[in-house]
C-alpha cells in the first residue's frame, strides 16, 4: 500500500496480492478471536477473581492465543482459496489501493455467488461468534458487578448526613482503610 502512494506504477503482482488478501484475512481472525478470548480472561478475573490464578494458567493461555492464530492460518487459506479458485479473463485492474476479495472475484471468469457467500458464511462464523462472547463475557460482568455490595467506602460517604455519626462510620473506615489493603497481598499472591 505505501509502494503505490509513493511509486508511479502502480501495478501489484498477482503474487502480491494473494499476500495481501491472506494476511488481511488471517489477521482479521486472529484480532476477532483474540478479543474474544481477552474479554473470557476479563470475565474471569471479575467474576472468579479468587480462582484467576488457577483458572488462567500459562497454559490455558498458550491454548487460547494458539487457537487465534490457527484460526487466523486456517481461515485465510481457505479464503484465499475462495477467492483465486476461478481463472481471470477479465481486466486485471483494481481500482483500490489494495487487494479486495471481493474485487478479485469480481475479475473471474466464473460464478462469483459461490465464492461470495463462501465468505459471508465464513464472516458469519469467525466474526460473530466471537462477538457474541464478548457481549456475553461483558453481560455476566456486569450480572456480577450489580449484584456484589458495593463497596465500604461508598457506603461512607455517600450516606445522607443524618445516618452519620462516628460510632456508625468507624466499622466501615476500618474495612477500607486496614481491611481491603491487608487483604491484598492474599489476593494477588501467585
């Protein structure tokens, strides 16, 4: 893309733009599942914080992070195929600054209603599946954050007036202040 703003010919090689349309495919599946895969970990470090440590193991993660990526490989093999499986007997400009799929189908000799909705199927799967676990992950957030108490110290200062006194905040001062930080080092202790 940066050759052919600075550079007169404009022209990308065939194999050029396979490796174009390969990698925008396979980074685009691993960006997707990697998000998904990120808002999993939110989720379980809000609503399992205590057990984040033994759920969350580096292998667990080496899993989670292979998957994206073979997702990614996988998926834009089978999408490069879609989109060159035709020979081209059209015109062989593009009109973009990079390598489209749909565009290259567009110069096939063949059907391109095949190859076309071979790759709506496959956005149908790899970006929405993840999204639906992303909204489901930040839902059951949100399910575990609204039914905890809140917290002591909003408790305390955001009572009205009336119901202060210091026999009544000092249980609370000393949950937030002595409690909450003792209890840190146990949490966060691998």
């Amino acid at each position: 893309m940066l050759i052919y703003l600075v550079v007169r010919n404009h022209a990308v090689s065939f194999v050029s733009c396979m490796t174009q349309i390969y990698f925008v495919f396979c980074a685009g599946v691993d960006e997707c599942i990697l998000s998904a895969f990120m808002a999993y970990d939110r989720y379980v470090a809000i609503c399992y914080p205590l057990s984040y440590v033994q759920i969350i193991i580096q292998n667990v993660c080496v899993r989670l992070v292979g998957t994206a990526w073979f997702s990614g490989l996988i998926n834009g093999i089978f999408l490069e195929y879609v989109s060159f499986r035709e020979p081209f007997c059209k015109d062989n400009h593009i009109e973009n600054f990079f390598c489209e799929a749909p565009m290259v189908i567009g110069l096939s000799c063949g059907d391109p209603q095949f190859s076309l909705r071979a790759i709506f199927a496959d956005a149908i799967v790899e970006l929405l599946s993840p999204m639906v676990l992303i909204v489901t992950s930040y839902v059951c957030i949100l399910a575990t954050i609204l039914s905890r108490a809140s917290s002591s110290a909003m408790f305390s200062y955001m009572n009205p007036q009336s119901t202060h006194g210091p026999d009544k905040d000092k249980p609370f001062s000393l949950l937030y202040t002595i409690i909450t930080p003792m209890c840190n080092p146990i949490i966060t202790r691998k």
